[in-house]
C-alpha cells in the first residue's frame, strides 16, 4: 500500500482506521525483555500499540541497558518449610521442587503431588 507523504495526522487516523489499524500510546516507567542469560531493560520507553487485523505488536523506544541474569535462586527456609508442610515430603524433595519449580511454591507442591499419583 501505497500513502502519500502530505498527508495529515487527521488523515492517516482515518486512513489507518479503514484499513482496520488501531494505535494506541501506553504510558510505561520500564520495559523489560527475558532473554536466557541476560535481560534488556528499556527506561522511560515511549511504547505504541498497534492493532492490525487482531494482531498486536509493540514498537519500543528508549534509553536501554543490558543486565546479566543471577542465576542464583535464593531459596528460604520458610519455603521448604510451606512445601514439606503442604506437600507432607521431606525437606530434600520440597527444596528440589523448588529449585526445578525455580521457587514456586505453587508449583513444587503440586509437582511433589503429582509424582505421587503415578
């Protein structure tokens, strides 16, 4: 598709929007994207929304900066203690689950559970 340059802001609104392309600015502090060993953070972006036929994508801009993951889950003994507890195990099993659970509660208790039931 082809538009032209003189078009104006009220224009290209309406041009958009007959083409089914919806915009919308979304006021953010941060965003921040998990890549495996690291993370990008983005302060202050300036986030548009666009919708184009149900899908949406995202166009981001803004002061980035790179930080490494620590990979080092802190696990509590409050934790282990919530899991053996809900979970009726032991506290090797309850601080496994957790750390294959990367510390979700939740989640190591139903996974204890679920390894039961087998």
């Amino acid at each position: 598709m082809n538009i032209p340059g003189n078009l104006n802001q009220r224009q290209l609104k309406q041009a958009m929007k007959r083409m089914g392309i919806q915009q919308e600015e979304i006021e953010a502090e941060r965003v921040i994207i998990e890549l495996p060993d690291s993370r990008i953070v983005i302060e202050n972006p300036s986030v548009l929304k666009v919708n184009m036929m149900g899908q949406s994508n995202y166009q981001i801009s803004g002061e980035e900066n790179i930080e490494e993951k620590d990979n080092s889950l802190e696990i509590t003994s409050d934790d282990i203690k919530t899991v053996m507890e809900s979970a009726s195990c032991s506290e090797e099993e309850a601080r496994e689950a957790l750390q294959e659970n990367d510390g979700d509660i939740a989640k190591s208790i139903l996974s204890i559970n679920s390894k039961r039931e087998k």
